[in-house]
C-alpha cells in the first residue's frame, strides 16, 4: 500500500491524519510519514480488515422504506457474516447461532426502550 492508498482508506475509514493518530496514540509525524511514503506492511492489512468490517453510513437522502432497510442489510452483510463464520469455525451451529442472534437483537432493541 502506498501513501495515497493509505490516505484514502483512513478517509473510508472516518479518519483524519489528526484523528488517526489520536485514536491510535501514534505520533503525527509518523502517520505523516507513512502518507508519504506508505504505511508497514502489518498496518496495511489491519487496515484492510478495518474497512472489511466497517459498516458505512446511510445516504442521508435515501427515505426510510424497504430501500434504505436493503441499504442496510448490504452495509451490515460484511460484518455479520464475519461474526457468524468466526462462530461456525469455533463450533457453533449456524441453527444455534441464528437463534442467540434473533434473541440478542429482541433483547437489545424491542425490550429495552
């Protein structure tokens, strides 16, 4: 990853150089440094998984309807399929998985009002 990759995925990201660096107690000059020259390996792939992960924000200008709730089954697909692949290579069932799933979000966002 070169420096201009590495400054445009912090912004796909949600970060600054100023912000990157405080979120992550690294030095300016060295988050500098690496826009210009390219970040280390290591932290181009943590990066990668960063944006595999992330979840994007909704166009302000889409309406709530059955089109902005697709928007956001794609936006979370990335992120809860990792969790759900991570669980089945631990030993869960996906059945099992499913059923913890639809109970967690019961229990986060009908009940607790």
């Amino acid at each position: 990853m070169d420096g201009a990759a590495f400054k445009a995925m912090l912004g796909e990201l949600g970060y600054t150089q100023a912000s990157f660096s405080r979120a992550y107690r690294i030095h300016i000059r060295t988050v500098e440094n690496w826009v210009r020259i390219g970040p280390p390996d290591f932290l181009a792939h943590i990066l990668t998984d960063m944006q595999r992960v992330s979840v994007p924000s909704p166009d302000p200008e889409t309406p709530l309807d059955y089109a902005s709730k697709q928007g956001a089954k794609r936006a979370l697909n990335p992120s809860l399929r990792s969790v759900v692949d991570r669980a089945v290579r631990a030993g869960w069932s996906r059945e099992l998985i499913a059923s913890a799933a639809i109970e967690w979000f019961s229990d986060e966002f009908l009940t607790k009002r």
